[in-house]
C-alpha cells in the first residue's frame, strides 16, 4: 500500500485499504528507554511472537519495552481495546515466545541477558501468567514463577510450545526438554 504507515506493527484491512500502525506513539507498544543501555533511549522496538489464543485473543510479544515494561499486548477476540501485562520483576525484559495450557495460563519463555552497562537485565528462564476475570481497565493477573527452576537445561529458553497433552517443550543452550508440570501456591514445578 502506497504511503502507508511504518511501524513495529502493521494491521492492514484488504478488503477496505485501511492500514493501522501500532508502536509508541500511541501506547500500545513501547521499547527502548536507557535501561539496556544508559544511551539508548530511542524507542526502539521489537515484536518477537504474535499468537492468537482458542479464543481468537491476538497476542504481541514485545520485548525490549523499557516505557512501560509491558512486555505483552493483547487484543481480545472483535474489540479495538489493547490491554497490557507488564513485567513479573525489573529482570524480564527479554520473553523470546509465549503459548497456552488448555486452562488458559500463558507460558512465557525468557532469554538470560546482562546490560550493556553488565548488570542483570532479564534473567531467562519460564514464567506463567493468568489473567483474573475477563478483560477490563484494570487489566487484573498473577504471575507464577518456577519453584524448580535448575530443572531446566539452560536459562535461556528461545522457544515454548505446549501440546495437546499440557506438555510443556522447551528449547533451551542447553538442548530440548518436555515437561509435565503442576500449580500450588508457592508457584509451578516442573517434572520430566
């Protein structure tokens, strides 16, 4: 399409020609701000994963974003509305891939990385979050962190899927492992 907008994501409607560009101009994505690097506070963006959940949610996976640390934006199922979860922590800033377990829960992998200046900036690994009652302002989740963490190969983590059967596949430095998992208060625990 001629002249149309550029940005860190593009909706482009074929059937009317109407293109809609969404980065940080108008909130709903963010990126760099001096945190990865004290110099950068560009805006600089990344889109790792768009996913559509079982529900017809559109999911962006955003890492990077220093702005607001919103690292996911979602899109519910025929609404205009974008709603966010932010960051579990100031170290999870890089998620690589996200994907679903048949109760809903989204899993979010994480790379390991230190700043340019050499401190922690995402510390990799897998984390879960849900989303409590449906969507409305404010935006209502939890999220779950490993209770078993060194059961995985590797803290970098550069790729999730889960199965039909909620086994969880992770690609990690250190080779592919699946995982049956389960839920307590303390957080989840992963077992091959």
């Amino acid at each position: 399409l001629p002249n149309s907008p550029k940005g860190a994501l593009i909706e482009a409607d074929f059937n009317s020609l109407q293109v809609e560009q969404y980065d940080t101009t108008n909130g709903i994505l963010g990126g760099l701000n001096g945190i990865f690097n004290h110099g950068w506070s560009s805006a600089y963006m990344v889109v790792n994963q768009i996913k559509t959940d079982s529900h017809g949610n559109i999911w962006v996976l955003n890492p990077h974003e220093e702005i607001n640390d919103n690292i996911i934006a979602i899109r519910p199922y025929q609404s205009e509305t974008w709603y966010h979860i932010a960051a579990p922590d100031e170290y999870s800033y890089l998620p690589t891939e996200l994907d679903f377990d048949s109760a809903g829960r989204t899993w979010v992998a994480f790379e390991s990385r230190r700043s340019m200046e050499n401190e922690l900036y995402s510390s990799g690994g897998l984390k879960v979050v849900r989303i409590i009652g449906g969507f409305e302002e404010p935006l209502n989740y939890v999220w779950y962190d490993l209770v078993n963490p060194d059961i995985l190969p590797n803290e970098n983590v550069w790729s999730l899927t889960i199965d039909e059967q909620d086994f969880v596949w992770t690609l990690t430095s250190g080779g592919i492992q699946g995982y049956f998992f389960d839920f307590s208060l303390s957080g989840v625990e992963l077992a091959k």
